[in-house]
C-alpha cells in the first residue's frame, strides 16, 4: 500500500521504534517511579530521558517542565483547562482567541467552555490563502483576554503560521500564547525561546514518527501559579491521581512534571519515542521540510492544472507543511478516497479532517475533501503513481 494519511499519524514509524518498545516490554517494563528496585529504576530512567530529549529538540528552558500526555489532544486539553482553571474566582469571564483552521481538539474543549459560559470566545478568520494575519489576532484582544490559541500548521491546508510573530505581540500583551504543533513537531522548527511560547502542545506519533498514544506538553513559566508555594491561581491540573512519590499527600503534588502526570504513563509507548525523537534529530528538520515540499509542489501543480479540481489554501508549496488538500467536481471526496483504496492501493483521507470551521470557510462543508499528506518516509513514485490514479479517476 501507498499510504499517504501521515497527517493522522506517520507510517511507517522511524527504524527501530519497533524493536525498542519490545525489548522495554520483555526486559524493563516495570512501573517509573513507584518503587527502588533496578527494573522501576530503569523506566524512570528512559522516561526521564525522552523527556530531556524533547526539551532540547523544542528548545525549553527545564525539562522538568516537559508533561508527558497520551496525545496532542491530551496535551490541548490539559493546557486549555490549565489556564482556564487558573482563572477561575476572579470575577470576571476569561477571554481566549483562537482561529477557524482549529482541529476539534482545539475547537470542542473551547466550545464547551463557551457553552458553559466560563470563557468569552473569539475565532479569527484567515485569508483565502490560509493564513491568518497576526495583526487580526491583535485585533481580537481584550483586557480580559487570557489565551491565544494557534495551530503552526492546518492539518487540512498544510499552510504554515507565524507563530513567532503571534507569540511575541501574545507577550507584549502579557497574554499566554498555546501552539499547537500536531502538524510540525518534528517538521519544522520549533522553538519555545525564540518563539516565546507559553504552551507547546504536540503528539508524539506523527511528524516526530514515533508510536500512538505519546505525546507532550510544555508549560513555561508564565503560566498562572506556576511557583511551587502555592495552589492558589495556579494552573490547574488536568487529572489527578498517583505520581509514585509523595503518596501521604493529599492533593496533587505542586513540582513539575508530576502535578500534571498522574497515572502510569504509557511506558511502552515512550520507549518507542525514545528512539524516534533520535531518528528526527539525526538530520537537519529543514531537509525533512524540503523533501516534503518537493512532494506537494508535484501534486499542488497537477491539482491546478486539473479542470475541475480545487486547491484548498495556498499554491505556494514553501509556504505549507506535506498536506494537500482539495476537491474534484462532480465526486464526493469519500468516493475519490474509497477508489483510490480499492482499485490502486492507495490510502488517502477524505471528508472534514476533525476541522469543520476549516472547512466551513473554504465552503467545503458538509462534504469535506481529499486530503493527501506526506511524510519523511514517503517517496516521489509514490507521489507519481497517486497522480496517474488521480488522473484514471477524474478522466
């Protein structure tokens, strides 16, 4: 099979994710943390690790501040209820901004905090091309404004964000700035300093090619409370249970990661990450990028040459990560997918991609599109055999 869906999680994962997360299930599979025995001992170890690995490929400032989630959507939910729970008893109703390029792990968390009526919500447009200004985000600031939320990259046009850009009017603002990099870890360059990133959320099993059920969430020190004297204010935690140390007391632990990391973490998982974080940092992430843009650049030119297709979002393949979206007239997307899978091997996704409000401004809705997403792995006769399919499909 051609499998061109790395948008929802890479395949194939990077050389010896495989081998390690069996070897830590036969040899070292105990639990990190609970106890002081050498197997326990060695799973702390390797947890410890991938997390001081991430931190360094992010460029954080402690790793002890790097939570480890089962997710990228985890991840979002725990930062988004963090800071709201933060704010909570002030008296007045958190603001937070956030875009119309948002996947559902951005948009269902927030809706329901709207419903609820514990935050004021804002979402930005963005051009045709699929960009959002930052000066609209600006814009779209109050005084009471609390969040700013922003995916670096839609997983349904590919098109790159200036983060940067938004994370320093986001500072000059003393608003916390939550990026969601489900898209670009492990793509593109991200860098919490550089970036001023309050909140970097991400999944462990797409561009940085390791298994699912990983992921992570960084939580720089401005975030509400994030002292350890006391809870009051502070960034509330998500789940609460078990960390393995400190069990006599009786609310969560204050000290990172363990506030936010109750529960047996996915061990297994994490053992696969622990190699894959090496595979993406063997090679500059600018080549990663740039191989997966050659690729796009061949489909984005077949799809605007195509009668009757339609580009979602910028021409411009420098400007997007390995996704491409777009539709055919006269065929559903589900049915362009279902062919592509049952006559040519070929898997690709159709439909709305978890991102409806995407959709909705691209008039795409209900229907959705063809999306076609690359990964590090994939090669251009893979790209070549999916425009002949494409073409025996449309002719």
């Amino acid at each position: 099979m051609i499998y061109l869906d790395n948008a929802a999680t890479s395949f194939p994962k990077a050389p010896g994710v495989g081998e390690a997360m069996a070897a830590f299930i036969q040899r070292d599979a105990a639990n990190p943390g609970r106890a002081g025995y050498r197997m326990a001992v060695a799973a702390e170890r390797m947890v410890d690790d991938v997390r001081l690995k991430l931190t360094r490929l992010f460029n954080g400032a402690g790793h002890e501040r790097m939570v480890l989630t089962h997710n990228g959507t985890d991840a979002l939910n725990m930062a988004i209820k963090g800071v709201v729970g933060a704010c909570g008893g002030q008296g007045l109703v958190p603001h937070v901004v956030t875009t119309v390029l948002e996947h559902n792990s951005v948009n269902r968390p927030l809706q329901a905090l709207a419903d609820a009526g514990r935050i004021a919500l804002t979402r930005v447009d963005c051009d045709d091309s699929g960009r959002v200004d930052p000066e609209d985000i600006a814009a779209a600031l109050t005084s009471e404004t609390k969040l700013v939320v922003l995916t670096h990259a839609s997983n349904v046009t590919g098109v790159i964000q200036d983060a940067a850009a938004v994370g320093a009017l986001c500072r000059k603002r003393g608003v916390l700035f939550l990026l969601d990099a489900a898209q670009t870890a492990g793509v593109v360059g991200v860098d919490i300093e550089a970036m001023q990133i309050d909140l970097l959320a991400f999944p462990g099993h797409k561009g940085l090619l390791g298994p699912t059920g990983t992921g992570g969430l960084y939580v720089g020190e401005r975030c509400p409370g994030s002292g350890e004297a006391t809870t009051a204010g502070r960034f509330a935690p998500f789940r609460e249970g078990g960390t393995g140390g400190d069990s006599a007391a009786s609310v969560q632990p204050l000290g990172y990661p363990h506030y936010l990391e109750a529960g047996t973490p996915n061990t297994v998982g994490l053992a696969g990450l622990q190699v894959a974080v090496d595979v993406v940092q063997s090679k500059p992430l600018a080549k990663v990028l740039a191989h997966e843009q050659r690729l796009c650049a061949t489909l984005v030119e077949w799809v605007e040459s195509c009668v009757g297709c339609r580009l979602l979002g910028s021409a411009d393949p420098t400007s997007r990560v390995g996704t491409v979206s777009f539709g055919v007239e006269g065929l559903e997307a589900s049915d362009v997918a279902l062919i592509l899978d049952d006559s040519f091997d070929i898997a690709v996704r159709a439909g709305l991609h978890c991102a409806p409000y995407t959709h909705r401004r691209f008039g795409t809705f209900p229907s959705g599109a063809v999306r076609v997403s690359v990964g590090a792995l994939t090669t251009a006769d893979e790209i070549g055999r999916l425009i002949e399919a494409l073409g025996e499909i449309v002719g």
